[in-house]
C-alpha cells in the first residue's frame, strides 16, 4: 500500500467530474493504492465496509451468492467504477463480491476522509448517485436483453461491453473471462456459448486466446448485438490434396 500515486481522479469518470479543484486534490492526497493479485478480493459478501474502492486500472470479476446458493454473475469493473459503494454509502453489508480477474490497480478512502470531502462538496454525492444511476440503468437493460432478444445478440452485446469496459490499450478484449461467466451474463447455457464462439471464430469476427476473446472485427460484431447479421464471411479452410485435385478435375 501506498499513498498520493500518480494519477488525476478526474479522468477517472463522472463520480469526480464537478469537484471543486481543492476537493480533488484532497481526495488524491487521502487515497491509499493498492494492487490486487488475480483471483484476490477487494470486497466480501456480507463484510461490512469500512472504504470507498475505486478501480485505477484492471478489472475486477462481481457475483453475489443467492441464499439458495446459486451463483449470480453480475458483470465486471473496469478503470473508473467505483466498487461496493451502495454499500458504503449506507454502512450496510457488501451485496456482492469483487475478486481481480488480471493484477489490478485500486484506490481507496477510509469513510472519514470521504465523508469529510462529501460533507465539504456536495458535487462528491452527486457524482456517485449519477454513476449509480447509469449502472442501475445498464442492469435494466440487460434484463430486458435477456427478455426480448436472441441469444446472439445478448452474447455480442455482452462481449464488447466487456472488452470496452476492462479495455487495455488499443487491442478490444476481454479480460479473462470463462465461457459459464458468459453464460451467467447472457442467461443461457456454457454448450451454447461455447458454440456461438466457435462459429464467430470460423467467421474472423473473433480470436479465441483463452482465457480472453480478442475482437477482431469490431463492426460486423456491434452489427451482431444489433440484430443484424451482415454477411457471413468463413474462413476458408486448408483443402486436402484430393480437395485440390478435384477442384482441378471437376466431374462433369
């Protein structure tokens, strides 16, 4: 852990985007940075929050745990996603857990030294009930994808949310990502997210470089989790030399 990194909290999303300039440059002298191992959490279902995390760079994985025991996947986190605030807002236990799927970089605040900017600049309270607002909303929408639309489409949707949201540099990817977590997201089966991979491959929309999905086509696949298909481009497989031959020789 250490404190006051190089970074500038406003490029890090809406939470921090009208803060006066002294309530900023408090926040980033109060911050304790951390970075996470794979597979490490940052928060526990049912702990009770005793910091405000926000991610700097990385993604992090969110479940909760159902009471029947079912795992419940709820998306990822990505630079700029504030993590377990409902929670620290009202001092209640974490509804979910968040675990780093890659090494990842987080911020920090104890609850004194944010409620001590929050109380000063009302902008701080502001910024984190707009962003979750924009996540309430974006759940909403993906309930109502796995209502209304094709699987296809629910998983191309799914894939390049992901891969923009955890983006690292100029290549579109997913962070490591499993097939089930997939599944989870989109409402459907491993078998049939597995095989719309598959096919997606043989068409050079995608890379399949486990545990990440590279996007290879970024337009045909938004024209996918659009509804529209487009034409359908296979790659063209090695022929045999009997398959060549033939070609050469054609039975008439």
């Amino acid at each position: 852990m250490s404190r006051g990194p190089g970074f500038a909290l406003p490029d890090l999303g809406v939470v921090f985007g009208a803060l006066r300039p002294q309530s900023i440059e408090r926040l980033e002298d109060t911050a304790e940075f951390h970075v996470i191992s794979t597979g490490a959490r940052v928060t526990s279902q049912g702990d009770v929050p005793t910091h405000f995390h926000l991610v700097q760079e990385g993604c992090l994985r969110l479940a909760h745990m159902a009471a029947s025991g079912a795992h419940i996947g709820l998306g990822f986190a990505g630079p700029g996603d504030p993590v377990g605030w409902p929670s620290a807002l009202r001092a209640t236990p974490y509804a979910t857990t968040a675990w780093a799927v890659t090494e990842t970089r987080v911020l920090r605040w104890s609850r004194a030294d944010f409620e001590a900017v929050a109380s000063a600049d009302p902008a701080l309270l502001r910024g984190a009930v707009q962003f979750l607002c924009d996540r309430n909303d974006a759940m909403l929408a993906q309930l109502q994808e796995i209502v209304t639309e094709p699987v296809e489409q629910r998983l191309a949707r799914a894939v390049l949310r992901i891969a923009v949201q955890c983006r690292d540099g100029i290549v579109i990817q997913t962070p490591p990502v499993s097939r089930q977590d997939l599944a989870e997201l989109t409402g459907t089966t491993h078998f049939t997210v597995s095989r719309i991979l598959k096919d997606w491959e043989e068409e050079a929309l995608i890379a399949n470089r486990r545990p990440r999905i590279l996007v290879c086509d970024q337009r045909r696949l938004e024209e996918r989790a659009e509804g529209r298909r487009g034409i359908i481009r296979r790659r063209r497989l090695p022929r045999s030399p009997a398959g060549r031959a033939a070609e050469r020789h054609p039975e008439r």
